[in-house]
C-alpha cells in the first residue's frame, strides 16, 4: 500500500462525490417508494436503463440534446409509475411480493432494451462528454458535474416537497398510519400515484445522467442493485436527503480505497462500513 | 399424506429417478435434470431459514459460492479428491453462516429488509476477498484436470446422482424440521418472535441453527456445482442470479411448505430452459417475466398455499380423545393454605428500568407468595406492563434482582424464564397469525415450562382448548376470533405452558360486562387448581373479586401494598388515581 500524493488523493474524491451523486439520484425513486407506499422496486433500475437509452436515441437518432429529451422522457414516465402504482393496489401487492412483481418488470424491460438495442455496449457520443474543467489541480468533467447538480437539486426538490408542503406532510401521513391518515381526510390513493409516477420520473432522470456518463447494457441493470440497496437503506428508506449523502459517504471511500489499494478492493470498503453502521447504529434504521 | 406417506414416496421417486442414466438418454437430459435438482437443493435450503422463520436472506449465493470456491481450491489446487471436497464445502458454508448469525442475529433490530440487506452485503465482501487473493486472484479457477468418479455410464451421469442424492437429502432435511421442535419454533418466529422467546422458544439457537443448515446444504450444492461447470469465476459465482432465483422459485412454490420451494424450482428452471434454449431466447426470457408478474398477483401465497392449511390438519388426526378433567396447572401450595404465610415464590428487589431517560421502574421490591392471587395497579404509564416485560425476560433490568423459586432469574433469556416456570399473556392478543388456534397452543406446550413432545403438547392443548371453551374453534386462523376469545386464547397458550406462575396482563381490558364474569370466573378456576397468578388490571370490581393482595404502582414506585380494601383507602393511591384533594 502507498499513499497517493494530495493532487491524486483530491482526484479521488472528486470522482468519489460524483460517482456517490449518482448512487443517491438512483437511490432517490427506490427510497421513496420503499419508505412511502412499502414497495421494494427492483423494476426501477430497468427504467432507469430504459431511460438512458432513450436518451441515447433521441439524442443520436432524433439529434436532440441530451438535457432536452428529459422534458420528453419525465412525463411518460409518469405515466409509467402510475400505471404500476394501479396495479400493486389493485392486487395489495406485499413488500415481499412488490420484490418479485417488480422483478418481472425488470426481466421484461430488459428483453425490450435487447429486442431494440441489442446485447452490445453503446455510449452516448454527445457535445458534453469531452469537456473538463480545470479547478486548480483538479480537473471536473462536464457530464459529472451535471449529474452532481441534477442529484442535488432532485434531492432537495424532494426533501423540501415532504417537508415544507402539505401534500408532502400528508405522504408521511400516510406512509406512517394509513388509517389514520385517512381519516384525517388524507387521499392516500392519489398520494401513492403521484409518490410512484415521481419516483419513475426520476428514475428517468437517473438514466438521462446514466446516459452521460457511462457505457450501457442490458446487463448493466443487474450491476447496479446491490451498491444501490446498501445506499438506500444505509440513507434511511423514504428520507429524500438519505441516499444522496449515503451515496457520497459511499462512493468517496470506494474511490480513495481504489487510490490507496487495488480498485478490486473497493466493494470491501463500502460493504463493511454499512455492515457495520447496520449492527452498530442505534435506534431506527 | 401421512408422514411416513411422505417419505415413501420421496425414497421410491428418487429411487426411480435413480435409474434414469441406465435408460442412456442423450446427456442433455442428464444436464436439464441436473439443473433441476441443483435449484431445487438452493431454493429448498434456502427456505429452510428464509420461509420458515421469514428471515429473508439476499445472501445465499455467498454461501453457495464459499461451497463453490472451497472445493475448487482443494480440487485444483491441493489434489483432494473431489468427493472428500463436498463436506468441506458445507462444513465452511455452514460455519461462515454461524459466524454472520453469531453477530447479526444478536441484534434485535436486524429483521426484515435489514437482514436481507446485511446478507446481501456479506456476498460482495465474500466476493471481493476471494477475488483480491489467491483463491482465485481474478481470472478464475479452471477444474478440467480434476478427475471425477464415475457413477453410473458416464461422467455426466455422476452429477446427475449426486444432485439427485443432495437433493433428496435436501427435501427430507426440509420435511423433517418442519415437523420437528425447530421447524415449528422457525414458524413461530416468523409470526412474532418476541411472543415465540416468551413461550420458551430459544430463537437466537434456532435461529442459528437453520442458518447454519440451510448453508451447508447451500455449500455442497456449490462444491458439486464447481466441477459440473469445471470453470469458475467470482462474477458468475456470486452474481445477484443465485439469490434473486431461490427467493423467486421460494416464493412461486410457496415458502410454508417443505415441497413449494422444490416446486418453484421445477416450475422455473423449466421455463428458463424451454424459452431460453431456442431460437426465442429473448422472448422466453420476458415469458418468465410475466408468468411470475401473474403467478404473484394471482396467487400471493404461491402455487402450494393453498395445500397449507389441509396439510396442518392432516398432521393430527389423533385428537378424537375426550379430554380429561383440568389437571392442576403445576404442584404448587393447596389451594387453602393460609396465604400470609405461604413463602415467596417470586421476589423482586430494588428493580429499575429506565428507556432513554424516562424512569419506568425504581427501586421496585415486592414479593409474590405461592398459591396467592397479587393485583398490580396503578394509573396508565405507571410501569405495571413494564415489570411484567422485566419478569418475563422481555427486557433486561438496568438493575436490581429477581428471585423466582429461589433462582436468580434477572437478565437470562426470555424462554428459559419460561422453561423455569413463568408465563405471560399480553394486553393487546398476539397469537400466531398462520397458525391455527390449536397449533398455538400446542407450540406453547411444546416449549414451555413442561417442554412436551409434540403427542403430548397435542393432548394438552386440547385439554386447556376445553377449559378455555375455545375447542369449536381450534382449526380456526386466530383471525376468526372475536377480541373475547382471543384474550381466552392467550390464557390458554399461557396455561399449556403449566406455569407455576401466570402474569395476566389487562386479559379483561375491552370485554363487556358478561364476557368479564365469564373471564373473572376461569381465573377462579385456574388459582384453585393452585397456580400463582399476579393480575394487572383496571376493572376494579374484578380485582376486588379476585385479588389476595394489591400493590400499586405511580411513576415506576410500589406506593402501597396490603390487603385490597385497605390499600384502595390510602391517600396516597387516591391521589395518584384522582389527584390530590382540593384542601390539600
């Protein structure tokens, strides 16, 4: 083991940060509808995947800028995340089920990508990819930097939502006693649409930063659950700020294990941090 | 089917299954029935911890891949002959299993999506030791040089036998603990575990016990999986596919029978193969997809829940005996013995309990005398619920004493606080939701302070069915029951315990009139038969009737004790009921 210099170390982190904004922008939908309506979507991976390859098509074959496709993409899918919000409360799907349901969406929307983009890595060769900042000694790309102020600005949008706005307020509501909630004249049905047709939205939201900057494959949905699980439960399911700063506590001491040891080692970092923080944090979790 | 049904037809199928590499089928059905039987070992193992106890784990790849890599680096690299390898493999599965159950399953907290989560996490540490050191350094092990064992015609028919052995061993591993004392303790478990360690059910032992099981099961299934693939790697080995397949087959089967895991197994492992080997590869795979999207809306509880219920009854069936008259609830005093002067049979000295910061219990000493019926009262939040929980072992004191027939029971586990001779029923009903009314009150005899065999704890059940008058409803689910009857049942799971002490907690708390009276008289009933019972109450005209002698209790404090009459006349008890007097 050698240290790394401090241009290198700060190199790190920097990608740490950027690479944490995106853990916690895919976290965000997962959260929120796990700790709001007690769905575990699996699914949402594969529509953040569907999203970045939209992106990728509209941007390549329609010529559309990247950033301007997500005006196209946000609402249908919307239209998705109610749709399937429908289906669990029309057949009370289980938090256990919700896992399985949901893991045959993902299947399906994987077989789609497949049919239309084939098993092959594509990249999105966009105006942004190529351009880097220079900060002193440290160089920001673009496409990072965009995912960074699109994860903060989602998280806080939600943070703020649930916290400052009386359909938010009543969501918690809600989320903690249905009945109750109800009774106090809560609509826990369009509530749950609008959680579920927001929490897709941003899953298209991840895929147009996925889009940016990485390589996509079918496949890739699978490599993502695991990192974005221990995220998410790490940040507290259905707190909006959690799996932001999760993600960033997660993906800053992957990236300076990378630097310190071998990349190989990193999942042991983060892995053993939560199991960790899992056994030993008091209280709620 | 009778169980000795059961395994007759496990032996002769698997005994026909036997001979299927006699028939010199192409290999390829060697290979898809091999697949079958790899699956079925994994979800069946699997369920062993997950579906019976509902501990959920993401984590069974880890321990099939630990299986997987143990006989590989022995295989390959230390010459060990490949069948000396597969008890390794699930020797260091089962006991990597007891060292996570060891930490994680101490943990209260660690439930549900934690533990599922925390299982998933153990899988990429795993995976990332073993591919950071030598055990496989990164390119993965190649076993094409290990010789293998020829069962039968060919090669191929050797892993066809040993997945089928494993898996026969496998299945009848699952059918046995499920009617075993573990199985049905798992059951409870997964019900409610707080009410299954008061019952006497050591949850933290069996909790590991089916992990470590369910693993080792898991780790040969890998060490034969090793060779059968003979090139592994740590992307394949411990990719999101094992875990994510076994909860699926699990769940599609249905995780309360010992046969849905396998059927799942079947069910999936077929469509996998039928869709995914022809030329509609991608297509078959979205048919999985939607057949289990339409699988779990359809049928929550899995292709085998609806068995699940006529299975429970058939277990029985020997229950056509007239129950006996009520034996006593344990040999304590006669029944008239002068009660001032019965010794103690519960002491409680300077107990204190405190919950971040707010003083539930201080410096609570009292005493319960053999044979004697002790009201304990005191205004809402006056710690009554709590020193029950203390006593009963549900939390440990911060300290202080208790003495119960001369033993030191403070602080030791809930269920050997119930194995001394302490039973408890709980203000709000928490019976065990999936069992029937009779399965729980057969489980509390089984575990409790009698710890029966499972004849016995049926004979008793039945008898404190009859007592309780809820023998016309003993194949019902608890739901069925109205609030009086399942109050009735927690005194009936208490009493098939045959506690030499019972804590009644508010049992008569939301009936009416006449169901109080009913209720007021069983208690009756039970002291005469000479149990110890210490009655936590508000309904004073029951306390009255009942009690011997009445503690009370304001903010966490004995501030009187004594005889009914006298203590309900004191000041300060009027005080804390009504607030102190105007002139005062």
């Amino acid at each position: 083991m050698n240290l790394p210099g401090p241009t290198l170390l700060g190199q790190a982190v920097l990608s740490g940060i950027f690479i944490g904004a995106l853990y916690g922008l895919l976290g965000l939908g997962l959260s929120l509808t796990w700790g709001l309506l007690g769905q575990i979507n699996l699914a949402h991976f594969a529509l953040a995947f569907l999203g970045a390859y939209l992106t990728y098509h509209l941007a390549t074959v329609g010529g559309l800028d990247p950033l301007v496709t997500f005006v196209l993409i946000a609402p249908g899918f919307f239209a998705l995340g109610v749709a399937m919000q429908w289906l669990f409360a029309r057949f009370r799907v289980s938090p256990l089920n919700s896992l399985l349901v949901t893991f045959g969406f993902t299947v399906i929307i994987e077989t789609v990508i497949q049919a239309i983009w084939t098993a092959d890595f594509r990249r999105l060769d966009s105006g942004y990819g190529d351009v880097k900042f220079r900060v002193g000694t440290l160089f920001v790309p673009l496409p990072e930097l965009l995912t960074f102020c699109i994860a903060i600005a989602l998280s806080l949008g939600a943070w703020a939502l649930l916290r400052y706005t009386d359909i938010g307020r009543s969501m918690r509501a809600a989320a903690e006693d249905p009945p109750i909630a109800a009774a106090f004249g809560v609509d826990e049905r369009r509530l749950a649409y609008l959680v579920s047709g927001g929490a897709a939205a941003v899953a298209g939201a991840a895929g147009l930063c996925l889009a940016l900057s990485q390589t996509l494959a079918p496949s890739q949905i699978y490599a993502w659950i695991g990192v974005i699980f221990a995220v998410v439960m790490m940040g507290g399911p259905g707190r909006a700020l959690g799996p932001l700063a999760a993600g960033i506590v997660i993906g800053v001491s992957e990236a300076v294990t990378m630097a310190v040891t071998a990349p190989s080692w990193a999942p042991v970092v983060s892995f053993s941090l939560l199991i960790l923080l899992l056994i030993a944090r008091p209280g709620k979790a | 089917m009778s169980p000795r049904g059961v395994v007759i037809s496990l032996v002769v199928v698997t005994a026909a299954l036997a001979a299927v590499p006699l028939l010199g089928l192409p290999a390829f059905y060697e290979s898809f029935l091999y697949l079958v039987f790899h699956w079925i070992v994994l979800a069946t193992s699997w369920n062993i911890l997950s579906g019976y106890s509902g501990y959920i784990s993401f984590g069974h790849g880890a321990f099939f891949g630990a299986g997987v890599y143990t006989t590989a680096t022995l295989a390959a690299r230390y010459e060990v002959p490949f069948l000396w390898t597969l008890p390794v493999a699930g020797a260091i599965a089962a006991v990597l299993a007891l060292c996570v159950g060891l930490v994680v399953f101490r943990v209260r907290r660690v439930r549900g999506e934690l533990f599922a989560l925390l299982t998933l996490a153990v899988t990429f540490v795993l995976a990332t030791i073993i591919l950071n050191t030598p055990i496989d350094g990164g390119p993965g092990v190649y076993l094409s040089a290990v010789p293998i064992p020829k069962f039968g015609p060919s090669v191929s028919s050797t892993f066809y036998l040993l997945a089928l052995a494993l898996a026969f061993a496998t299945l009848l591993i699952a059918f046995v603990v499920r009617r075993a004392r573990l199985g049905r303790g798992l059951f409870a478990i997964h019900d409610d575990e707080d009410v299954a360690e008061v019952m006497g059910v050591p949850t933290y032992r069996f909790k590991l016990a089916a992990f470590a099981l369910s693993c080792a099961l898991a780790g040969i299934a890998g060490g034969i999986h090793a060779l059968f693939v003979s090139y592994v790697t740590v992307g394949e080995t411990f990719s999101i596919t094992v875990p994510l397949t076994v909860v699926l087959m699990s769940i599609l089967g249905g995780t309360r029978h010992w046969a849905g895991p396998a059927i799942g197994a079947t069910v999936i492992t077929a469509l996998m193969y039928a869709f995914t080997a022809g030329d509609y590869a991608i297509a078959g795979k979205a048919v999985v997809g939607v057949v289990l999207i339409l699988v779990i809306l359809f049928m929550p509880q899995g292709l085998f829940g609806r068995w699940r219920r006529g299975d429970d009854a058939a277990a029985r069936g020997v229950e056509a005996v007239t129950p006996s008259q009520p034996q006593p609830v344990a040999e304590a005093a006669a029944p008239d013995a002068p009660r001032a002067r019965a010794p103690a049979l519960l002491e409680i000295r300077d107990l204190d309990k405190a919950f971040e910061g707010v003083q539930a219990l201080r410096r609570v000493t009292l005493d319960v005398r053999e044979g004697e019926v002790l009201g304990l009262l005191g205004p809402n939040g006056s710690g009554k619920s709590t020193l029950i929980n203390v006593v009963s072992g549900h939390y440990r004191p911060d300290a202080g004493g208790i003495v119960f027939r001369g033993r030191e029971i403070a602080g030791i586990p809930a269920h050997r606080i119930a194995r001394s001779g302490i039973a408890r029923t709980y203000q709000i009903p928490r019976p065990f939701r999936e069992l029937t009314v009779r399965d729980n009150v057969t489980l509390a005899a089984m575990f409790g302070g009698a710890t029966l065999s499972r004849p016995a704890a049926e004979r008793e059940a039945a008898r404190w069915l009859e007592f309780t008058q809820l023998d016309a409803k003993a194949d019902a689910l608890p739901d069925a029951l109205n609030l009086h009857q399942r109050k009735f049942l927690e005194l009936a799971r208490a009493l098939a315990m045959r506690p030499q002490l019972v804590l009644l907690d508010e049992v008569l708390s939301g009936l009416n009139p006449s169901e109080i009276d009913s209720a007021v008289l069983l208690i009756q009933d039970i002291r005469r038969q000479g149990a110890t019972i210490v009655l936590v109450e508000h309904v004073m005209r029951a306390v009255l009737a009942l009690a011997d002698r009445i503690v009370v209790l304001n903010h966490g404090e004995v501030i009187a004790a004594g005889a009914p009459a006298a203590v309900m006349r004191e000041p300060a008890v009027v005080t804390a009921y009504l607030g102190a007097p105007i002139h005062a």
